[in-house]
C-alpha cells in the first residue's frame, strides 16, 4: 500500500511585530519549498531559522497545506 502524499510548505520573512504572525511586507515573503514529510519539512525549516537567528523579526513557519486541501484529515 502507498502512503498518502503529504504536502508541507515553509514560508517566512520579517514580521510587523515579533509577538504576532503578520508578516511585514506581503511581497518579500519567502517561499523556501514544498516537502512531503514533515521531517523534511522541518529540516528546511530548521536551516532557514538558524541562517536568520540574528534577525529578531525574522520567523519561518511549516504550512500543513495537505490538511487545508483535505480539512477531513483532522
């Protein structure tokens, strides 16, 4: 049996204010990729969050896309 494809997106950029998620600027947010596991996701979004770690505003966030595209997966 094949696994159900999974989809894990990783976004980020610098944000309005470092105690909420709105992003600063729409158009400078940055798509880092799409992965099909969580594991692989957060590997990309782990390097993303230490290359910016001197940027207090700078956050990266993992997108469970596949629950958005199939909400009955919980």
């Amino acid at each position: 049996m094949v696994d159900k494809q999974l989809l894990h997106i990783v976004v980020g950029g610098e944000l309005s204010d470092v105690a909420g998620v709105e992003f600063r600027d729409l158009s400078k947010v940055e798509f880092v990729g799409a992965y099909p596991s969580y594991e692989e996701a957060h590997k990309a979004w782990k390097a993303k969050a230490q290359a910016t770690v001197d940027n207090a505003h700078a956050r990266y966030f993992i997108i469970h896309a596949h629950k958005l595209l199939d909400p009955s997966e919980g």
